[in-house]
C-alpha cells in the first residue's frame, strides 16, 4: 500500500484592528500542520498577535505582582491621579501618531 501526500493550500483573510483584510496562506502537510503553533508559524499576521497577547500576559502579571501598583490603585485619590496620568500618557502618544504618522 502506497501512502501519497498531498499538500493543501488554503487561503484565509483575516481582520486587523481597524478592520482591513489581512490575507494569508496556509499549507497543509499534515494533521499536525493544523495546530496553533504551526499555523502561527505560517503566518505573520498570527505571529503579531501571538507576540501582543505575550507581551500582554507578562505586562498583567508584572502589573499584579507590583505592591507599589496595589496600594496606589487601593486609595481612591491616588488611584483617581494614576488613571489621569495614564489618560494623559495616552493622549500624548495619540497626538504624537496623529502628527507623526510614518512612525509605524
């Protein structure tokens, strides 16, 4: 008995943030090509948001583990000028890509 191996080619799009089409292509080999680790290999649009939620899941855990955070977060008043100042720092890098949109 003769095993032959066919190879799929499958085309997806996807969305971005803001909605745009993101086309990919993907190849199948095998069963195992249809995992996540190997089909976010395949692609760089799933590797981008691999990379987001990874920086995401450290940034949280920092973020829960920092006692200077908590107690800050635990005073209404300080907590009311931290979230200002993030608003603030927000604001600013808005207004920054708005005038500096090649800085992508």
């Amino acid at each position: 008995m003769t095993k032959s191996l066919h190879i799929s080619r499958i085309d997806i799009e996807f969305a971005d943030a803001d909605g745009a089409p993101v086309e990919e292509n993907f190849r199948f080999h095998n069963v195992g090509d249809f995992s996540v680790r190997k089909m976010t290999e395949q692609s760089s649009f799933l590797s981008g948001l691999n990379a987001e939620k990874q920086f995401a899941d450290r940034m949280e855990k920092s973020l829960r583990s920092n006692k200077v955070l908590q107690r800050v977060l635990e005073n209404p008043e300080t907590r009311g000028a931290f979230v200002n100042a993030i608003s603030a720092i927000l604001d600013d890098l808005k207004n920054n890509e708005k005038s500096n949109p090649t800085n992508e």
